[in-house]
C-alpha cells in the first residue's frame, strides 16, 4: 500500500493517449462519421465489445449538449456518458466523456492530405492524487480500443460509397 501510494505520488497527473490513422477518403466523409455519434455504432470498439448496449442521444450535432449515453451488462462496456462541447468543422471535434465516477475530455482532429484524411483520436486523462497511478497505464487501457476503432473506421470509410459517407444536411459549428 505505502508503495502504491508514493507511486502515485510522482505519477503525471495528466496523460494524453493518442492514436492516429490515415484514410483513403476525403475529410468531410470522415469527418461525418466521428461527429455524428449515431455514425458510432459501425466503427467503435466498445460497441463491438457489446452490440446490445442500449445507447440513448440526446440533441443533434450542433446542440451543445448532444451527446449519448450508454448502459451495458459487460464489464469491459460498462455505462457511461458522451457529449459534444465544440466543433470545427472538418478539422476538430472536443468532447467529455464519463464513465463511472471519472470524466475525461479528448478531441479527434482531421487533416487533409494528398487526397487522404488522417485523423487523431485523443483522450486526456485528468487525475488527483492518489488516483494519479491510473496514468502510468492508462495508455494500455484504452490506446489498442482507440487503434480497433480507428482501423474499423478506416475500413468503414474505404468500403462504403462515398455519397452514403457525406453529411445530408449543412454543416454546423459549436
């Protein structure tokens, strides 16, 4: 115990994980998929952990507090929160996100280049001591779900037509 806690004494308080993936399709295609979270369910890792999750929306993209909600009987799923808090379009998407007593934020970024989109998934992980321990190993809790759903993502966006990919209605901004 006394070990862990002077571990956790000169653990970071904060910790980035971050993943990153090129995609053969343009940004708006990508795009659409990641700030639309109904879009979610054909990439994300957690919900292939768990496909009968219930998943309630809340608001549209836009509203500043759409967002979803999730409630799973796996323990790898759990239940949790998701809300969008600000958007530049085609560039950058922020949110938070709660599970269980903790809420981290992240952003995903989307770069053009050469006729590819290459896209950062980022999360920020924010704790006080003693808690702080969960830092040194929060990049292997949830850095190989960021890499499983940015390469179901990538599949996604290279496989299905791009007139199904684009956005149907007119881009906002929050």
């Amino acid at each position: 115990l006394v070990a862990g806690l002077l571990a956790a004494l000169f653990a970071p308080s904060t910790k980035e994980v971050r993943r990153s993936i090129k995609i053969e399709a343009p940004v708006e295609a990508v795009y659409n998929q990641v700030v639309a979270f109904e879009n979610w369910e054909k990439w994300d890792a957690w919900y292939q952990k768990d496909p009968s999750q219930k998943r309630i929306y809340n608001g549209s993209v836009g509203d500043k507090s759409y967002g979803y909600k999730w409630e799973s009987d796996n323990d790898d799923v759990g239940k949790g929160s998701m809300t969008m808090h600000a958007v530049k379009y085609g560039e950058r998407l922020d949110f938070t996100f709660s599970f269980g007593q903790r809420t981290n934020s992240g952003y995903f970024t989307f770069a053009a280049k050469s006729g590819t989109t290459e896209v950062e998934w980022v999360m920020i992980s924010e704790l006080s001591y003693p808690m702080t321990i969960l830092n040194y190993f929060i990049d292997e809790m949830v850095g190989s779900d960021f890499e499983i759903g940015l390469v179901n993502l990538k599949e996604y966006a290279e496989k299905t037509a791009l007139i199904e990919l684009l956005p149907k209605e007119k881009p906002v901004v929050i």
